[in-house]
C-alpha cells in the first residue's frame, strides 16, 4: 500500500473514531445526527481506499439518505432536539464503559496475538464485476435471502408505522365502532 | 501491520458504537449505536478482503452488513413510531413492561 492512501486511511480512521464519540458526547441532536454522518461516510471512504470503490460509494450515498430521514425522526421524537440545554439521557453509564472497554481488549488483544495468514492470491482488477458476477452466480441464494429479507422489512414497517385503520375493529364491517380496549395499546387503542 | 491497525480501528467503532446501544435511553440514540456496530463489522470485512483473502465472498459479507444496516434502520424508526403513537413513549426505561 503507498503512502497516500496509508494517509489517506490514517486520517479517515481518525475522522472516524472522532465522529462515533461526538454521536455520544453532543447536545444537539442535529450536532449529533451529522457526526454519525461524517464517521459513516469515513467508514465509506475507508472501504473505498481498501480497494472496493462500488461498496465504498454506496455506504456513502446509503448513509447521506438514511441520515436525512434520521434526522427528521430525531427532531420529531427527541426532547432536545437544538441541544439548547445540556442534558444526559444515559443509563449505567459505568457497566456500559467497562463492558465496552472490555469488549475493546479483547478484540485488540485478539488481533495483535492472532498469526495471520498471507495473502491469497491477488485482488481482481475489476473489484465490482468481481461483486456482481459472485450476487448473480454462486451468492444467488444470498442475493435472493438479502432480497426477502428487505421485502419482509418494508411490509413489516409499513405495518407497524402506520394507524390500525380497519383492522382495530372486530370483523369486516368498516362502519362498526372501534373495540373498547381497557388495557390500551391493543385492538382499539 | 497496517490491517492489525484498520481492525483495530474496526474494534474501536464497534465498541463506540456498543456502549451507545447499552448506554443511551433513547431508542433513536440506541439505533445509532447499532449503526455504529455495523460500521465497525464492514471496516473488518473490507480489511479481511484486502488483506487476507481477496474473493468475492468477503464483498457480499459486506453487501449482507450494509443490508443488516438498512432492516435495522427501518425497524427501528417502525417500532419508535408505534410505541410513541400507542403510549407516547420514545424511551426504553419507560417501556420496561416485561422486565423481570
């Protein structure tokens, strides 16, 4: 690997890392929301040097769209949303750090003492045909998987997202009034 | 020692990202742990790719991650919109109905 992409590497690495604990260190919620941008865009461009152009374009165009609509849900749900007033929303902080420091020793810990092996054989030089003939030949039951698995997550959302409408009342009569529910939340609301 | 140092980069996103989801009371700030996670898991699997074992299977470990990152995004805001909707709740210590 030549200098300019170690660097390059280096510094998205760094931008990266710097942008996952702005995620849990701003106020703002728009702050927030745009760091995690920055450090997924980062992971994006890390994929990209690594040699995958196509994966790396598309976390990035992926995650410039996912971090749009995250941010109107965040101004729609969140309490502070302009981080005009400090505020913690944190619970077992303490647990959380030491469980997530461990998990970090661990890892690095099984990375500086794992032999790696070498490498086999070179890399393809067209990394994309090399995706796309893998997604339409041997990895066709993973594309189709992948494929039912977004399916299933679009109805299943759409399903959970929207009002009962005709289905929180009993039977097919749509001018039937709606269930009285005394535990809430259910049929009838 | 370059792909020690991007796992060791993997590693840190992924626990930046797991004391997010343990931590964070918000369900939209818990998301943005997971997200974190995953991005740390496709940084391995990109250094996995380069370094180790440059085949096609390593990309649609990739494919399956970026995908893993889509379903949990759409779930996530789903079931956020269905609690609030149902209970106004947008918090998980306040939707704890099942807790032991």
């Amino acid at each position: 690997m030549d200098t300019v992409r170690l660097a390059l590497l280096a510094g998205l690495g760094v931008l990266a890392l710097a942008g996952g604990v702005l995620v849990f260190t701003c106020d703002s919620m728009a702050r927030v929301t745009f760091a995690l941008l920055g450090s997924l865009c980062c992971v994006g461009g890390v994929v990209t040097v690594l040699g995958l152009p196509y994966l790396g374009v598309a976390i990035v165009l992926m995650m410039v769209m996912e971090m749009v609509i995250m941010a109107v849900f965040m101004i729609a749900y969140m309490m502070n949303p302009a981080g005009l007033m400090p505020m913690s929303m944190l619970h077992n902080k303490r647990g959380s750090l030491l469980v997530s420091g461990a998990v970090f020793a661990a890892l690095v810990a099984a990375v500086l003492l794992t032999p790696w092996p070498a490498r086999t054989g070179p890399p393809p030089p067209d990394t994309t045909f090399q995706l796309g003939k893998a997604l339409m030949g041997t990895q066709m039951l993973t594309m189709l998987v992948l494929g039912f698995a977004l399916l299933a997550t679009m109805v299943g959302a759409t399903v959970l997202a929207t009002h009962r409408g005709r289905y929180d009342r009993f039977g097919d009569d749509l001018g039937r009034r709606q269930a009285r529910d005394p535990a809430g939340g259910g049929v009838g609301r | 020692m370059t792909f020690e140092l991007v796992l060791v980069l993997a590693a840190g996103l992924f626990s930046i990202g797991l004391f997010g989801a343990l931590s964070q009371q918000s369900i939209v700030m818990i998301m943005m742990g997971i997200e974190l996670m995953i991005g740390g898991i496709i940084v391995a699997a990109a250094a996995f790719w380069h370094f180790l074992a440059p085949a096609a299977d390593g990309q649609v470990v990739i494919v399956g991650a970026v995908v893993a990152m889509a379903v949990e995004m759409a779930m996530g805001f789903a079931v956020t919109t269905a609690i609030y909707r149902a209970r106004q709740v947008d918090m998980t210590d306040m939707a704890e109905d099942l807790k032991g």
